[in-house]
C-alpha cells in the first residue's frame, strides 16, 4: 500500500512539474523577401515593426527568411533544454511568421519540440509562402496556431490545419488591391492583428 501511495505521490508530482504555466516569454519575428539585403540598410516588415515589447518577453529576436541554422539554434538555446527536456519551464515562446519567412519559422518550431519537447506556446503564420513560390502548407507545431492568409494570386497563404484560419482577402478587395498588393496588405493587417493577441495574452 505504501508503495503504490509513494508511486501515486511521485506521478502527481510529475504531472503537477510538467505542466507548469510559462512565466516568461521569447519572442521570435520571422520577415520574408524584402527585408533586410546582404548590402542595404534593415527594410521595413509587418512582423518587425508590430513586435510588442512587454515586460514578459525577455528576449527578442527578428529574424529573416534566409536566417542561418544556428541562429535558430541560439534562440533553442535560451531553454537549457538537454535529452529533449526544457530545463527552463518558466520559459516559453511566441513566433511570427510571414511570407517567405514560413519555412525558417515552421523550421523553429519543429527544433523547439524535438530538442526541449515542446510545443511553441503561439504561432502566428501570416500569409505563408513556401520557396520558390507556392502555398506553404505545414503547421507549426503549436500549442496554439493563428493563420492569416489571402486567395489573390500565387503569392500567398492557406488555411492550416489545425489553426484558426482568418482569411482576409475579403478586405483586399474592398480596397481595390491586386494579388501583390493585397500579399503586403495582409502582412500588415495579420502582424498588427498578432500583436494585439499577444499582448492579450501576456496582460
């Protein structure tokens, strides 16, 4: 009896361990084509410009389409994660992701798992281009996935499974927008509708 006492007490603990609620956030902002070239200065991006600051993200980083392996690395490494555990439990992660950035970001997430055995705690997927050109169809590995995308043209997103899908096309056209056009108009609107969430979510 004792022993299966001791055993119930030990799982209980571990489950009440396991779930612990992040504290503390990371928050990662993947950009697409158009911003920052090899030899220009850093050019404008949804994503980058809408990053919230708040006192839970104690870490940052704006990342880029053709973002180096290692510097996902770096950002895993902030978890102390070791034998596909995260040591830090307090600490989470947020990304967002646009355009051309999707498969760097979706790439993210699928480190984040496999080496601290997590999923992203938010993931923003805002008209998700895969390269050269095409929809970009692969979840992010999420707690919770967040797509917003528009049916113009080639350059664009898709509803994902598993996400909530927010197709935006709709407000493309009451401004007249072509397919181009209407890509760019989504990055803006998703990212300015990301960080509302959020912040929403960390107040």
């Amino acid at each position: 009896m004792k022993l299966i006492t001791g055993l119930c007490l030990i799982l209980l603990a571990f489950a009440a361990y396991a779930e612990v609620k992040p504290r503390d956030y990371v928050m990662v902002a993947v950009a697409g084509f158009g911003t920052r070239k090899p030899d220009a200065p850093w050019q404008p991006s949804g994503v980058h410009e809408y990053m919230p600051s708040h006192h839970k993200l104690v870490r940052s980083y704006q990342l880029v389409h053709y973002a180096k392996k290692i510097e996902l690395q770096n950002i895993i490494d902030e978890f102390q994660c070791e034998n596909g555990q995260q040591t830090r439990k307090d600490l989470g992660l947020i990304v967002t992701i646009n355009s051309w950035g999707a498969g760097k970001g979706h790439l993210l997430t699928e480190m984040y798992l496999k080496q601290c055995g997590r999923k992203a705690d938010l993931v923003f997927m805002i008209d998700g281009v895969a390269k050269p050109i095409g929809r970009f169809g692969k979840t992010p590995f999420a707690t919770k996935c967040v797509s917003y995308y528009q049916t113009k043209g080639v350059v664009r997103g898709m509803a994902l499974e598993g996400c909530e899908n927010y197709d935006l096309t709709n407000s493309c056209d009451l401004r007249g927008l072509g397919a181009i056009d209407c890509h760019i108009h989504v990055e803006w609107a998703g990212a300015a509708q990301a960080r509302l969430q959020i912040l929403n979510k960390l107040n």
